[in-house]
C-alpha cells in the first residue's frame, strides 16, 4: 500500500484525497492554513463564471451523496463562500477523509530520504522526507508519493511591467491590494471621491473594477497591457460560459460610460510615493508617462508558484510559465488566448523524481488559464497511475464548455479558458 501526502486542502487537494479513499490508499493531507481552502476564502465573496457542474469533481460527489449531503443545483453559479460551505467543507469532514487532515501545518522542505539533489545511487527507490513546521517546532514525515496541491494564489505577481519587485512595492502594504476587494461599508467609506487605479487585464481585473465602480464619486483609472481594450472583454454574448461573457458585456458598458478611465497599453516601470500618495511611472503608447496622485492600487495581475520547499526534488519546470514542463504548450498565452487545454493527465504531470506530481493551479505555473475540472482530471489520472491502474490514467474523462470566441492565431473556437 502507498503512503501518499498531499500538501494543500484546497478543491484539487481534496478531490486527490477522495480518490485515494476510493482506492482504499492511505494519506495525509497537510494544510498550513487553520481551515481547509484557506486561498478562496480571501476571494469568498466573489461569484465564479464557471456552474457547480465543472466545480465538483465525480468521485468527491459520490462520497458525499452517501451522507445526507444535498447536492446543489449543478446550473447554478457558486460564490467561493458557497464553493467552501457546501462542498470541500463538507468534503473534508467526511470520516474517510477528516482523520488525515493535518491544519496550521507547514510543508518547508522535501527531498529523497537521505539523499541530496545530487545522488543517484537508490534515488528512485527512496521514500520522501517531507519536513514540516507546527506549531513552532519542526518535524519529519515520510511518504511514496507526493502530490503538491498549494496552488499560487499566496504568490502574487508585481504590477510592473516586469513582474521584478522592488523595495517601494513591498513596503506599500497600506496602499496595494492584491486580487480583488470585497467592497464593504467600510472600504466604500475610505474610498469615497479617491483615485484608484486597477492593474491588471483578466477576469479578476474586471471584477474589481465592477465592484469599485459602484463607490460613489470613485475616480477609477484602469491600467492594463493589451493593444486595446477590447481585446479584454472577451466573447461577451458569444461566451459559452454566460457568466463570464457577462463580465465582458458589464465592463464594456461602463468604459463606454466613461466611468472607468482606461490607459492602455501601458507599462509600468517604476512606482513612487510622496505624501501618502502613489505615482505610476512607464512607457504609454511610446512615451514615458506619469500616472500621479494615486489613492490606492488594487492588483490583479496574476500569481505565480512557490518552488522555495521543493529545492531538494527533481523538477522538470518550464522555463518561461514555470508550469510542469510537459503542459506548457498547451496552456501557453502567447499562443492561446482562451488556452487551449487538451486532456493531459499523470504521463505529462511526471517529473525527473519518480511519483511527485505538482497539480491543480500550480501546475500551470503563471498561465492564467486553469479550470478546477481540469485540475480534477489531473488527480484521477495521478492516483489511478500511482495504484497501478495504468489504462486508467491514460483515459480521458474531462469534458469542458467551448469558450466561444478566442483571439488567438486562428480565431478557433477551443475547449478551456481561465
């Protein structure tokens, strides 16, 4: 039997635990946050785009449908509150599954059981000394397999041009927020009749802008690095996946509106501070250009993985999107506009360490384009791999929404987006 640790308690680290409990395989799952999901409550209030249906994975459903659990209406759009309060919390205190969830457990380092990143000799046999920190105190784990499930959302990316963090960025705790604000009273109340300014060109840029857009005399000024404007609304009406097509339809009415200033494309380059204020320095339509008096900066300018307790183990890393290495062509923006995400399971989520698997949203490193349906095929293709269901692994159980129209080389409609 496999001893198998999975490090994360988000969607994609449950679903890996549930179908090891179908395996009857033994696991742990270790979460350094306090609750299970710890990344979507900060964006809780926030309705996704995508329906229950491609939200819930097949195997963590038929677990919980032999409880009392009431399946939701699988058309319906879930806020990621309502993701945590009936599914994973649920999901994760079934009797199967809440004996092996470690809380306020930190993963700082894995490597080969007594052997360095160099050695050779028995490499492939080893177990995996997981090290991790509770509590305060330090201590080891052993494993067969790893599946790392921690996503990217604790990693965001700089709002330079250039991604390269500087000093005057991260002192700037007070006055930038990264991803998108829940507009309480209060921030309503501390945002009244100031200039804001939203970084950033996808989804969560567009939610943050429609959220901010109702504070009353708000100056919204909205920076992003695409040609044009347009090329961020996406399909609108033509959007297979309505609700994110109302994303697009909503904020072209409002630029159209003139209630959002846009400057794009814009790179920038340098940011300041002088008197509690914020300046954004870069190059606009070729020439440099001052974006001054700034109140406040709401970031959505995407995230990256955290590779930092992995130095010890084997990786085969994309160069560029720091995805598994494997799926980059698949999910690569520079290519696919929407990402065109062909199925792609265990035989391209391997790396040099055998029975390591990076999935779910850190597997695609920077790329923006993940689905949580994708994420679930992922797992069912690892675990059947990892209990020796090899025709199962290579089988193909996603079925995904088009994305309607894309922008990409061919303008082709293709099977995933973000």
């Amino acid at each position: 039997m496999n001893n198998v640790i999975i490090i994360g308690a988000g969607p994609v680290g449950l679903a890996a635990a549930a179908h090891l409990v179908q395996k009857n395989e033994s696991f742990q799952i270790l979460e350094m946050g306090s609750e299970v999901a710890p990344s979507i409550r900060e964006w809780g209030h926030v309705q996704l785009f995508s329906p229950w249906k491609f939200n819930m994975d097949d195997v963590a459903v038929s677990l919980l449908q032999e409880t009392e659990w009431m399946m939701p209406d699988e058309t319906a759009h879930p806020t990621g509150k309502e993701l945590i309060d009936e599914y994973l919390v649920p999901l994760a205190t079934l009797p199967s599954i809440a004996p092996h969830l470690r809380l306020n457990t930190k993963v700082v380092s894995i490597s080969k059981k007594g052997l360095d990143k160099m050695k050779d000799t028995g490499r492939e046999e080893a177990l995996y000394s997981v090290y991790i920190e509770t509590n305060g105190k330090t201590s080891r784990l052993e494993a067969s397999h790893i599946i790392d499930a921690t996503g990217t959302w604790t990693q965001p990316n700089s709002i330079t041009s250039s991604q390269v963090w500087t000093r005057t960025e991260t002192e700037l705790t007070d006055s930038i927020t990264y991803g998108i604000p829940n507009v309480t009273t209060e921030l309503a109340n501390t945002l009244q009749n100031k200039r804001v300014a939203v970084v950033g060109g996808g989804h969560s840029a567009i939610n943050s802008l429609l959220s901010l857009a109702e504070i009353d005399g708000i100056h919204l000024t909205w920076i992003l690095r695409k040609p044009s404007v347009e090329k961020a609304y996406g399909g609108e009406s033509l959007d297979a996946l309505p609700k994110r097509g109302l994303l697009g339809r909503k904020i072209h009415r409002l630029v159209d509106a003139g209630k959002v200033e846009v400057m794009t494309p814009f790179f920038i380059d340098v940011i300041e501070q002088m008197d509690g204020k914020i300046s954004l320095i870069g190059d606009y339509a070729g020439a440099e250009t001052r974006i001054e008096s700034i109140d406040h900066v709401f970031a959505a300018t995407g995230s990256r993985p955290d590779f930092s307790f992995l130095q010890e183990v084997r990786l085969d890393i994309d160069s560029s999107l720091e995805s598994v290495k494997a799926i980059a062509p698949l999910i690569d923006p520079n290519v696919h506009s929407c990402g065109t995400v062909r199925p792609h399971g265990e035989k391209e989520l391997r790396h040099p360490d055998t029975n390591f698997y990076i999935v779910g949203m850190k597997s695609y490193g920077r790329a923006p384009t993940f689905l949580l349906a994708t994420g679930y095929e992922q797992v069912r293709s690892v675990v059947a791999y990892m209990t020796g269901d090899e025709e199962g692994a290579k089988e193909v159980h996603l079925k995904l929404p088009e994305t309607g129209v894309c922008s990409g080389p061919k303008r082709e409609k293709t099977t995933s987006c973000c």
